[in-house]
C-alpha cells in the first residue's frame, strides 16, 4: 500500500527527528550510568575500609596478614626476666660531715653520764654513812642527814637526764643511719671511725621504683666515670630513700680514693634474685611518644593495640624489664614506628 504524497513527505520529516529523541535518550542514561559507576569507584577509593578504629579511647589498628607482611610487621612473644639478674641500681656517696657531727654529739654525752655516774656513786656512799652515823646515837644532827640525802638525788637526777640524752643521741643515729651505723657508733667500732676519717665512704644505692630484690647482695659494683669499677661491700638497709629515685635503698661502704667525692653519683649494677621478674621488652619494640614510652602489642591476627610501659628498670642485655603487660604478650619487634605513623596518618581528615 503506499502512502499518499504528503504522508510520504511527513514522515521523512518525523522519522530522522524519533531516531535521534531516541539516540539522546540512551546517550543520557549511558552517560548518567557511567557516571554513577565512576562515582562509586571514587568513593571505594577515597573511603577505603578504616584501618584505624577508636575504642574506649584506645586506638587499634587493624592490618591484614599480607598488609602486615608489606610493611615488615614482625612479632614475638615477651621473653620472662630471670629471677636471678644483675640489677641496675643509682649510687650517690654520702657527706660524712652529719655523721661526725653526730659522732661528737654522742661522745660528749657518753662522757657527761660517766662523769654523772662517778659523782652518783660519790653521793651516794655519802648518803649511807650519813644514815649509818644518824642511826647510830645521831653522831649527825638531821640537817646533815638532809644535806646527804640532797647531794645524792641532785646528782641521781643529773645521770637520768645524762642517759637520757644519750640514748636520744643514738636514737638519732640509728634513725638517720641505719641500726648497724648506729650501733657502731655506741660501741665506737671502726666502720664509724673509718668514714668519719674519710678512709672509707658510704653510699646509698637506690633501686628502680618497681625493682624488689628477696636480699641484697653482701657486695655491689659502682662505675666511675671512665669506666672504673668500685667495689662496694654491704652495711644495712637505708632508712630514707632518694627522693628523686622513689626506690628501695641501701647504704655500702666503698674504699675510699680520688674519684670518690662526697654527692658523686655512680652506676651500680649487683647480682641480685628479684621478687617481681616482669617481661624483657626489646629496644626495637619501644617507641617514644610525649616523653613516654609504648610498644604495640598483637591481640590477634590482624589487631594491634599502642600499650604505654615503664622504661624504669633496664634489662641486663636490651630493653627494659616491665610489669605493665600481661604474661604471653606479644609485642611489634620490628615495624612499630611505621604502624605509628599509620595511626597518626588516619587521624588527618581527607579532603574531598
């Protein structure tokens, strides 16, 4: 059948115009897909999986085991400490001037209750012939007896105050030194003699705030600057610690020589069975952050946690000796600055 004429004429006009309504349409919807595809792959990109979360305000990394491989993340589980190790300790010597200060002290007290007790023992022999002599037919009159008796409990009265401030004297001296130091100061043995004449001096070695030793060892040694060694040979247990240290102390008696001056302070290391063995935490596992120090410790596979520790007891070999991390822990030896940087990198907010 054909058309007529002006049908014919019309649609040679409409058809061109349908096809290309029709070729707009599906150029909009393939560009408008595109477009949504490309803008999904931009999101993926820009928002990966986070790989740093916050938890209770801890931050945890997570890295998958080829991520972790990447990077050269290595772990290993926290070695136990002996309990028999040298322990590193901080030695100061001490001025031996309050201590022969105390010495004459107790000297001069010592010779003022002899002298009282001699004048005791005077008046008091006074006192009974004056009694016997009374008593018999009153050879003495009563005041006399008096006068004896007066004698007697003024210088009866003089001993007690005299023993009184010589048992204070020790007392001081086995408070600020020590019951050994003050002991031998009341028996004038030669340990006081000795460090008041500067043949030998004393020291007081302080121990880590978190270090606890069974007993301390009968001998210990200091090192002078230039690598020399000092023996020291033990006297008692301080009866002050170091107030800048916080540790237990103990006081040691070193020979005396050049190098040695009162205020010094020296390296101590002795052999010694500790009470509280702690986890040997490698140099390499320890970041420093603040002032403060951290290591990562691996909860599982993929999850890594910034622990902080206490850098206050040095391990013989490397590292440091800790009580802050649970037994079997498992701590980043090589990699933590990198997982460091990871975690202050997802802290800055990405720019669209």
């Amino acid at each position: 059948m054909k058309l007529p004429v002006s049908s014919r004429f019309l649609a040679a006009i409409l058809l061109p115009l349908a096809i290309g309504a029709g070729l707009a349409l599906v150029s909009r919807a393939y560009i408008g897909q595109t477009r949504a595809d490309d803008s999904d792959d931009n999101e993926s990109v820009a928002n990966p999986p986070p790989r740093v979360t916050m938890k209770n305000g801890i931050s945890i990394l997570t890295l998958s085991a080829q991520d972790a491989q990447n990077a050269g993340i290595e772990c290993a589980a926290l070695k136990q400490a002996p309990a028999d190790e040298t322990v590193l300790g901080f030695a100061t010597v001490l001025d031996p001037t309050a201590l022969a200060a105390l010495n004459n002290q107790y000297a001069d007290a010592d010779a003022k209750v002899k002298s009282a007790t001699a004048k005791t023992l005077i008046s008091q022999a006074a006192l009974r012939r004056a009694q016997a002599l009374y008593k018999d037919q009153q050879n003495i009159s009563a005041a006399q007896l008096q006068s004896a008796q007066s004698n007697y409990d003024a210088d009866q009265a003089a001993l007690t105050a005299a023993q009184a401030r010589l048992s204070n004297v020790e007392g001081t001296a086995r408070q600020v030194w020590g019951e050994v130091i003050g002991a031998a100061l009341a028996s004038h043995a030669p340990l006081v003699g000795d460090l008041i004449a500067r043949r030998n001096y004393l020291l007081q070695v302080t121990l880590p705030p978190d270090v606890v030793i069974s007993a301390p060892p009968q001998t210990a040694i200091a090192t002078l600057y230039g690598g020399i060694d000092v023996q020291l040979h033990y006297v008692s247990l301080a009866t002050a610690t170091n107030p800048k240290l916080q540790g237990i102390s103990y006081l040691y008696t070193a020979a005396a020589r050049d190098e040695l001056l009162p205020g010094l302070n020296l390296d101590v290391s002795m052999a010694a069975k500790t009470a509280r063995t702690g986890l040997v935490v490698p140099n390499s596992a320890v970041i420093w952050l603040d002032g403060q120090a951290w290591v990562y410790v691996r909860s599982d596979s993929k999850t890594f946690i910034r622990r902080e520790i206490s850098p206050d007891r040095p391990a013989a070999d490397d590292g440091y000796i800790v009580t802050d991390l649970p037994r079997g822990a498992e701590v980043v030896v090589r990699g933590a600055q990198m997982l460091l940087s990871e975690e202050f990198r997802a802290q800055v907010p990405v720019e669209d």
